[in-house]
C-alpha cells in the first residue's frame, strides 16, 4: 500500500487577466480568473491534519465506489475482471480513516461493502474485506444509474452530516442506461448535484458518451472512456489518488455586480470546458455563487463576461468583484481570495481593441470544443459537408492553440490536409474507440502559454 504523506494546509489564490479599456459605448468586459490552491491536497494525506476552515477538526472523506454489473458486463468477460481488479487498485488507494462504500449496479443499487446502509473506515481489515467482496461480483441484470447515484448519496451522508467533509464518487458503466428514462436519471443528478463529487468512466465502446459526461458534468466530476480494460486498474488507481488529494469541499465562485451591471455567462475553462452559468445560486444582493466543487493541490481557469452600463469616456467603475468562498456550519460563507475585474472608457483605440491574450486562448479553447461537438453530432447524422467543415475549424484551432493531445485525436477522425487551413477529409471509416474518446475528451483545454 502506498505511504501517504501529510498535507499542510493549502492557500487559495485569485488571479484576474483582462483588457480592462473598452471604447466609447463599449459595455462588455471579459476577464479570465485564474484560482490556485497550493501548499496542500497532496496526494493521498493522511486524514487528521488540520482543516483550514475549522481549526483543529480532521479533514474527513467519504468516498462511494459503483461498479457496473449489469450482464453486458460478462461481453467480453475481460470487462467484468477488469472491474473487480480496477475496483481492488481503488480501494487500496483509500488512506486509514476515509470513509466508504462499494456499490454493485444494474437495474436496482446493493450495497456489497460494508452493507446495512453504513460506510467502512478504511483500514488494513477493511480493504482486504472490500477486496473480498469485490471478488464476488457477477453479471447479470440492466442498468439504471440513477438508482446507483441515489444510494451513494444516501451512503455518502450516513457516517457524517458536516458540510466539511469531501464526499466523492466513482462510477463505471460498460452500456447505456436503458432501465430507466432519461428523465428519471435527470432528476436524480438535480437531486444529487452540489451534494458529491462524481467522476464517471465508460468502459469499452456500448456505452452512451453524452450520458456518461453528462453525469460528471452535473456532479462537477471528470468523464473518460477506457476502451481496453486492462487498463482500468491504471485509471482507477490514478481517479482515487485526486480524489485523496481532494481537503476543501463546496468551494465556490462568488461574483457580485454593482447596480446596473450584469453577469451574462461564468464558465470554467481549464482543465476542461464547463458551463456554470445556469448554476448560480443567489447570495445576497447583486451577488450569485457558482459551485467549483472540491479542491486539493491545483489550479483552474474560469471565463467571466459581465455587461456593464454605457460610460463617458475616462470614467473607470468596478465590473465584478470575484471572491473565493467555503460554506461555514453556521450557515456563514468564508472568503479564501478575491480579485476585481475592471472597465474604463477610452479614446484610446489600440488599448480598447486590444484582446488579453488569455481571453483570446480560452474563447478559441471553448469554440474548439464546440466544434468537435457539433462536428461528430452532424458526422453520425449523415451530413457530410457539415462534420468536414466543423472538424476542419476543430483542426485549426487546435493548431492555433497548441491543443497537441486533441490534434491527435481529431487525426484519427479526419485526414489533415493543412492545419493552418483547417482543410480536411473525413475518414471513410473510423474506430469506434476513436471517435468515442475524441468525443469524450473534446472538452480538455490546454493552458495559456505565459
């Protein structure tokens, strides 16, 4: 087992990169808000460190592992033993003292590990007794993952109530979600949303990829496909090493407008694409939270647009004010950080043309992924020129960005005739693999470079 060093406690960060100059009449302000936590969330600490927002408290977690056991799982039967063994590498990644649970999915949600609605503590005992479990696990049945969402929220609040704790969960499907209806899994992921983490993985090609990221985007979680499984150990050892590394739950972006202003869209840009807009909760007068989830050692980048009103030129106001905050026991919001966006009118045109490289390099990150979306969606429809002309600008832009892994993928679906151009060929026939891991991970951005 691994030996998991002690975190120390981490220190959020908030950075705001914008071209604050708009030109007479000019009312929208784009600013990329760059937030760090560093100086802890290392991976796999050791529960009982110092919390940072309850001194004195342990930073606790609960973690509620569902693996797919529906009968596709037995076709071929690698699937099944790739499951057990992936969900084995997991459990053994959990540090003493995380609380948890091991969840058997098909058309209805058991419980294997511990069992009688509870969670286990991890421990030597208790991991081998998990692995056992594990090792008991047969195909059979349908799937419907909204039962298996709904009992890992239950199990993931049995042992602890507190807002503090780091709840997060791991999902493996291998096919679509055909015992339910949609609506019903969408009701469940309101349900559930804000309440755990979810990272979700599909396993071999008979799953559905805009179920699967669907279910990590409304759980704020991260989505995959692992088309061979022999690789699922790797992944799932890899999925519960961030998840140890996660100390601060339901930290969120707070951004208040002065009177007249307006937020028009907040959306997470980096590591991956996520739309946060629809998301707010208000938060007091002329100010809404946008939930980011948890955190450990990391950094992220989110795209804030707010509409300001029209100014004489030479004034100067405050467009936003972004705050870092974790909710409190008591009902209270901490702020961990802030920055200010900024607008101020000029005749200046150089200054108020002039794009902020990092506004640039994410706008064309989130049109990228956008491409590569409608690109596939027109492809399966039959449309040709449609697929070609969306994948060639996919291309491009993933040129222009430096986007290398995507570039990769998409070169799998299209021959490449000039980059630059953006002129392509479809390929006449493409793996289904291919197609499925450049659809699933065409939300991955790369960073600006500084």
């Amino acid at each position: 087992m691994a030996n998991f060093s002690k975190p120390t406690v981490p220190q959020f960060a908030v950075e705001v990169y914008q071209n604050e100059y708009l030109p007479e009449g000019g009312r929208e302000v784009n600013a990329i808000v760059t937030v760090t936590s560093t100086g802890g969330g290392t991976v796999g600490g050791a529960v009982g460190a110092p919390h940072l927002y309850s001194p004195g408290s342990a930073v606790d977690a609960a973690v509620a592992l569902m693996v797919d056991c529906s009968g596709s799982m037995d076709y071929p039967p690698t699937k099944m033993r790739g499951a057990r063994e992936a969900s084995a590498a997991a459990i053994d990644t959990l540090r003493d003292g995380v609380h948890f649970a091991v969840i058997a999915g098909t058309h209805v949600a058991k419980e294997i590990y511990p069992g009688g609605g509870r969670l286990a503590v991890a421990d030597a005992t208790t991991r081998d007794q998990a692995k056992q479990a594990l090792r008991k696990l047969s195909a059979g049945g349908g799937t419907a993952i909204g039962t298996w969402l709904r009992l890992a929220d239950r199990l993931l609040y049995a042992a602890d109530s507190s807002a503090s704790m780091v709840r997060h969960g791991i999902l493996l499907t291998d096919g679509r979600n055909e015992h339910e209806s949609p609506e019903d899994l969408r009701a469940t992921l309101d349900a559930t949303a804000g309440r755990f983490t979810c990272d979700a993985r599909g396993v071999g090609t008979d799953w559905e990829v805009k179920e699967v990221t669907g279910i990590a985007s409304a759980l704020l979680g991260t989505a995959d496909i692992v088309a061979d499984p022999a690789h699922l150990a790797d992944d799932f050892t890899q999925m519960m090493e961030t998840a140890m590394g996660k100390e601060v739950a339901d930290v969120a972006l707070r951004l208040w407008t002065p009177l007249g202003s307006e937020i028009k869209f907040v959306k997470q840009v980096a590591p991956t694409v996520e739309e946060l807009t629809e998301r707010r909760t208000e938060a007091g007068p002329r100010a809404g939270d946008y939930p980011t989830g948890s955190w450990g050692d990391e950094s992220r980048d989110y795209h804030v647009c707010v509409q300001v009103p029209s100014a004489e030129l030479g004034q100067e106001m405050l467009a936003a004010r972004v705050s870092l905050i974790v909710p409190q026991p008591d009902g209270s919001a901490q702020t961990l950080s802030q920055g200010l966006v900024r607008a101020v009118w000029t005749d200046d045109m150089t200054a108020s043309t002039s794009i902020n490289p990092q506004v640039a390099h994410y706008t064309g990150q989130a049109e990228l992924a956008q491409a590569i979306q409608q690109g596939l969606d027109a492809r399966k429809a039959g449309d040709a020129d449609g697929a070609t002309a969306k994948l060639g600008r996919a291309v491009q832009l993933a040129a222009l960005s430096g986007n290398a892994d995507t570039a990769k993928l998409l070169s799998k679906v299209v021959d490449v005739v000039d980059a630059a151009e953006g002129t392509v060929r479809l390929k006449p026939k493409v793996a289904e693999a291919d197609e499925m891991t450049l659809e699933t991970r065409s939300t991955k951005t790369v960073r600006v470079k500084k």
